[in-house]
C-alpha cells in the first residue's frame, strides 16, 4: 500500500512539469519496478546465503527500527499539534492492526 502514494509523489509532478500522461506513466512505472527487480535478483544472489534464521533476525531488526521511528521520531512530533490524543489512538490501532494481520496471516 505504500506504493500507492509513492507512485503519486512521482506520477503528478512528471505530469504538472511536462504535460505528457505518456511520460508520468513511464516514469513511474519504471520506479516502480525497481523494488520487485531488485527483489528477484536479490533473491537470486543471496538465495544459498539466507537461511530461515538469518531472515527471521533481518525481519525483527526491520520491525524494530520501524517501531523507535514511529515511536521516537513520528509520535513525538506528532503532539506538536493539538490532537495529542488522536495521535496516541491513532499509533496504538496502527500497532492493534499490524498484530491481527500477522496473527491471521500466519
């Protein structure tokens, strides 16, 4: 999903600047291809390298600096607007709904 707003950020700008949807659409479709090429051909490099622990260990580093960045950095700036507790509900449904989604998609 967060593809969606990236593919905007790259879209609208080639468009408002050139005029051409041809050009937009090329452009993002090429960033946009870059994260599943650079996916296969990591898989296909690291493939007798990567084992089910080593990606388990990647996975819970991952998760654990997102967390100190939503945590640290997000929510933090976030209650320097007036709805701090919108801010709080809002992060602890985000991490309600990351918990059910992995427990049903396991």
């Amino acid at each position: 999903m967060h593809n969606i707003p990236e593919g905007i950020t790259i879209s609208v700008p080639i468009y408002e600047s050139t005029g051409s949807k041809r050009k937009s659409f090329i452009y993002t479709l090429i960033s946009g291809m870059a994260e599943p090429l650079g996916a296969i051909l990591a898989f296909l490099f690291l493939k007798p390298v990567v084992t089910d622990n080593l990606m388990g260990i990647i996975l819970a580093l991952t998760a654990g600096i997102m967390l100190y960045i939503s945590a640290n950095k997000l929510l933090i700036e976030a209650f320097k607007y007036k709805e701090k507790s919108a801010s709080v509900i809002a992060f602890i449904i985000g991490l309600v709904f990351m918990l059910i989604s992995h427990i049903l998609l396991q």
